[in-house]
C-alpha cells in the first residue's frame, strides 16, 4: 500500500516538476521581451530627438541599411506594438500555468499526507 | 507527531525569523550590487560625453587603430564630427558629435531613473531586515521589550448590567416607556393615582440611569474591542507582508518540511501559525521555564467612565464622570434597601456636588429618603400642586422666590456637574436651604405659569439624559409634560 502510494507520488512530482521548468521558460521569455520593450522605448524617444537630416540606418545581417527618417519611426512603433502583443499572451500562458501548478501542488500535498499516513500504519504494523 | 509539530514551532520562530532575515539580506545585496552596476554605466556615459565634446576641436587626430584583436597600427582620425550612433535594437543613425550629445544625456536619464529605483527598493528592504531583527528580540531574548498582560477574570466585571437592546424604535425599553407614560397621561387629578404616577416616573428615572451607565460600558466595550482588532489587524498584515517578501520563492517554510515543494496552502497555514507564533511561544515559555522568556507585566484593568460633555441648551456644559457611577452605585443601594441608613456616614465625605445630594435627604417617616432634584419630589404631598390644592397663595409666592433661588443654585450646581441623574436620585443641593421653608419643593411646578415650568424644563430636563440619544431627550421632555399635565 505505502509503495504504490510512493510510486504515485513520484509520478506526481515528476510531472510538478516539468511544469515548473515550463513556467520558467515563460517566465524567462517575458523577461527578454520586457528588455525588448525598453529598448524600442528608447529608440523610439531618440528616433524624436533626431532630425530628418540625419540619415538613419538599420543594421540587417552584416549590412547597414539605410532607411528614412519616419520610415524607421514608423518601424519602431509596429514593434513596439508587436512586443505588447506578445507579452499579453505570454502573461495569459503563464497564468494557465500557475493554475495548474497549484493544482499539482495541492494534489503533491494530499499524496504525501497519504503517504505519511500509510507509513505510520506500517510501522504501528509492524 | 503532534508533540514533535508543537516542539518545533517554537524553534521555527527564531529559525524563521533568521531565514527571513537572509532572504532580505540577500535581496539588500542584489539591490547593492545592481546599483554598482548602474553607476558604472552613469560613468561611461559622463566620459563619453567629455570624449564627445573635445572631439571636434581638430580636423583629425593621430592615434593607434586597434588591428584585429591583438594589433594596432598607427592611423588617422577623420570626420570628427560624424559619428553613427547605435539607438538600439539594431537601429543607427549619423549624427553629429552635439546631437549625440543630446542622445546621451537622454540615455543618461534613463540609468538615472533606474538607480533611484533600485534604491528605494535597497532602502525598503532594509528597513524591512532592521524590523525582522526588532521582532526577533521582541519574541525571544530581552531588550526592553515586556509583555503587558491583562487577564479578564470574568465577563460580568466588564459588563455590569444587562445587555442594551439595539436602539430601534420598536425596542422595549421604550416600548415599556411609552406605556408608562400613557398611563400617566390617563390618570388625573386624584392622589393616589398620582402617587402610583410618581413611583412609575420613578421607575422611569431609574430604568433611564440603567440605561445610560450600560451605554458608557457599551462604548467603553467598542473601544477596547477597536483598539484590540487594529493591533491584532496591523501584527497579523506585518507578519503576513514579511512572509510574502521573504518567501518570493516557493521554498520559503519556517517549518522546515521535508520537502522543499512546500505548496502554498501551506505557507497560508503557516502565516496563521506564525500570526500566533508569538503569542504560543510567549505561552509556551512562560509554561516551560518559568518566566524566562518574555518578562511580563500582569495589568489589571479598572473600568474607566466616559467623561462626556454635554452642552445642555443654554451655554452650560455639563461633564459626566465617575459620580454618574456612584451615583449608580448609591441609587443601587437605595433600591436594593430602601432604606439607606448609611448615606449619612459614607457620605459625609463631599467630593462633588453629588455628595451633597447624597448627604442632605429627607427624613420621610423617620426613614431618610434621598431627596430628588427640586424639579421632583418623591411624594405628591410636597408638590407644590398639592400645596396650591391646600395651600394659600401666599406661599406661592414665597416659593416662587425660593424656587428663583433654588433655581439658580440649581443652575450653579448643573453648571458644575450635572444632572439630570443627580436631580433623579439624590436630594437636590437646595434640599438644605429650602427645606426650612417648604417640606419639599418642586419648583417645576408653579403650575399655573406654565412658561416657568417651560424653563427648568428645557434646559434641566435634557441634561437628565446626556449620553443617551436625542429620542430619549424628546421622551423626557414628554415625559415632563406628561407630569406638568397631571400636576394641573
């Protein structure tokens, strides 16, 4: 009784773990698209300070590209607007996937109460 | 396993407590290291902008070009006045040395923004480790702090009486009022009927001191009960907020589990179990060794009495304080026995206007009954209705000047201290001065006049009924009407 108990709790803890990690790799994800955000923030502030006579330049590959002044602020904009995007559905997953942490963990809790039980048993058993 | 789950709560707390302590330690270092971080960067930038200003006095400069990773070569610098600048994302833009100026001090003000950031989130946590290390003393070792405690024996010291009812309009206390009062209004004209009135008015005067005393008591009640919940409120969110901090991570358990996945549910219970840890661990220290823990006051707690001002209608403010209680208390021995054969000699120590009233009483029937305020008095005999009923005028007007008198000293005596209590149960200060000339006198009733009777009424009658509510004045006041009606 008490190893089939075990065995499922490890079982559980297994998937638990996994869906840690993946909670993680989100996690990282919106970080860097959080980065991202600020970056084009700023680009986009500095993108104003400039003037139509400086020429701008976008960086493809190993090529400079030269690009127009309101081009590029316009650009800037769609990406930044992109990057939001993004960020919204990352926040929906990670939500998804706490719900689901906490279910596991609630179901961990049980088995490993269970499990207590049963050893106690086992040894008033024995 | 429940002995060992209690023998380690009181090890997790200072175990907690220190782990709280790391956690905050740890981020204070973070903080510390990323602010190093960034001010380096602030740095960069102020050199780069030296750089850029003094780059454009000459045409070209002559310097070594750094040739692949472990070469230079000597070379030019020209164009000084054009430089590319990365914006970021993979974005460049030619500019001049001044605009790129300008684009770094925008830069510049970003760093600057995130520092202040990170130091206010250093300065918080800080604080947040100082008070982890005060509760930490708090809860175990000396300091200067001590734990006051208080032990209510019993629940009847704190409310002596019966419960209020809720003030509504349908309550019974009222209820009982009104029927008394409509009897009142009934009965007319004939002695006896007058007296069973008076005892009922006396009854009325007495139901209203039960009242009020249970209001102060009340209230006194709530606001021990207040100040109570917001300690145990603002302790409790404390506790719960430095556990939220220091268990970012899920790891956080002061129980030390055995399993490091520790689910959330239980950091909650744990919450609760650390909300009461202090108490527990106070409790249990006192019980295992003996005062060694906390050192501890024991406070008793004596019931204080409301001081409550009351402005009673014409710019007299009256004060209620401890004599309403003993007044209470008296007036409680005056019903318990009727006859209060002690009141001379407890009370012939005066420390209030209600002394007086509680020395000077009448002597009804060689039994000493305490008088009432001039505006009432125990029996219809000595009112002054019945002395019109018997009396000569002339005496009307002796006791109209009297009762001129003795409503001033009544006033005197209100201004001082109050009541419409005192005037209910004890004999009246001018008891003294007038019982040479009438037996008993209620001035109120110089009958026939009614606007005399109108004027201690309006401004004695509402003091009678201070802290209860406004209804209970409008009762009075139909009360004292009712008793003008039946005294005509």
């Amino acid at each position: 009784m008490a190893e089939a108990i075990q065995k499922k709790l490890q079982s559980e803890l297994e998937k638990y773990q996994q869906l840690q990690k993946d909670v993680n790799k989100s996690m990282s994800a919106r970080q860097k698209l959080e980065a991202q955000l600020t970056e084009n923030n700023i680009v986009k502030e500095e993108l104003g300070l400039l003037d139509s006579q400086n020429t701008v330049y976008k960086l493809i590959g190993p090529v400079l590209v030269k690009q127009d002044l309101d081009e590029a602020k316009a650009t800037v904009s769609k990406r930044l607007d992109y990057i939001n995007g993004e960020i919204q559905c990352y926040e929906t997953l990670l939500k998804e996937m706490e719900r689901k942490s906490e279910q596991h963990r609630e179901v961990l809790s049980s088995l490993q109460q269970e499990y207590q039980r049963a050893q106690g048993q086992a040894v008033g058993k024995a | 396993m429940a002995a060992t789950g209690k023998v380690k709560r009181s090890k997790d707390m200072p175990q907690g407590v220190e782990r709280l302590k790391e956690e905050h330690r740890k981020v204070v270092k973070d903080c510390r290291s990323q602010i190093e971080h960034w001010k380096k960067v602030e740095n960069d930038y102020e050199s780069l902008q030296d750089r850029l200003r003094t780059l454009p006095d000459k045409l070209s400069y002559d310097i070594m070009v750094p040739f692949g990773p472990l070469a230079f070569m000597p070379g030019k610098l020209v164009h000084t006045n054009e430089l590319t600048v990365l914006l970021g994302d993979n974005w460049f833009a030619k500019c001049s040395a001044k605009q790129a100026d300008a684009l770094v001090e925008h830069r510049k003000k970003h760093v600057k923004n995130a520092l202040d950031d990170l130091q206010k989130v250093m300065k918080n946590f800080q604080n947040r480790a100082d008070f982890t290390d005060d509760l930490k003393k708090l809860t175990g070792d000396t300091g200067d702090f001590v734990d006051i405690r208080e032990e209510v024996i019993n629940q009847e010291e704190v409310s002596k009486g019966k419960h209020r009812l809720a003030h509504k309009p349908n309550s019974k206390p009222k209820l009982e009022y009104l029927l008394e009062l409509e009897e009142d209004k009934e009965k007319k004209d004939d002695d006896e009927e007058r007296k069973t009135g008076v005892l009922s008015e006396e009854e009325l005067w007495a139901r209203l001191d039960e009242l009020e005393r249970e209001e102060e008591l009340q209230d006194e009640r709530y606001r021990l009960d207040s100040t109570d919940t917001n300690g145990e409120d603002t302790t409790s969110s404390s506790e719960e907020e430095k556990e939220a901090d220091g268990g970012s991570d899920v790891q956080v358990n002061g129980h030390q589990k055995e399993n490091g996945w520790v689910p959330s549910s239980i950091t909650s219970q744990m919450n609760g179990t650390n909300g009461s840890h202090p108490e527990d661990e106070e409790e249990e220290d006192c019980d295992e060794k003996a005062g060694n823990g906390l050192p501890t006051i024991y406070f008793s707690h004596t019931v204080e009495y409301k001081k409550v001002r009351i402005n009673t209608g014409k710019n007299t403010t009256l004060k209620f304080s401890e004599r309403n209680e003993q007044k209470a208390q008296t007036k409680r021995k005056k019903k318990s026995g009727k006859t209060n054969g002690h009141s001379p000699h407890e009370s012939y120590k005066i420390t209030s206007p209600a002394d007086i009233y509680r020395v000077f009483v009448d002597l009804v029937n060689g039994e000493p009954i305490p008088r009432k305020s001039i505006l009432k008095s125990r029996s219809r005999e000595n009112s002054v209705c019945s002395d019109t009923s018997e009396s000569s005028t002339a005496d009307f007007e002796e006791r109209r000047a009297a009762f001129g008198r003795s409503w001033s000293h009544d006033d005197a005596t209100h201004s001082d201290t109050s009541d419409g209590i005192t005037e209910e149960e004890s004999p009246t200060g001018t008891s003294p001065r007038t019982n040479g000339r009438f037996e008993a006198f209620t001035g109120t009733v110089i009958e026939k006049d009614p606007l005399p009777c109108s004027i201690p009424h309006l401004t004695i009658a509402p003091p009678a009924l201070p802290t209860i509510p406004e209804r209970k004045l409008e009762e009075s006041f139909g009360f004292a009407d009712g008793r003008k009606k039946m005294l005509m």
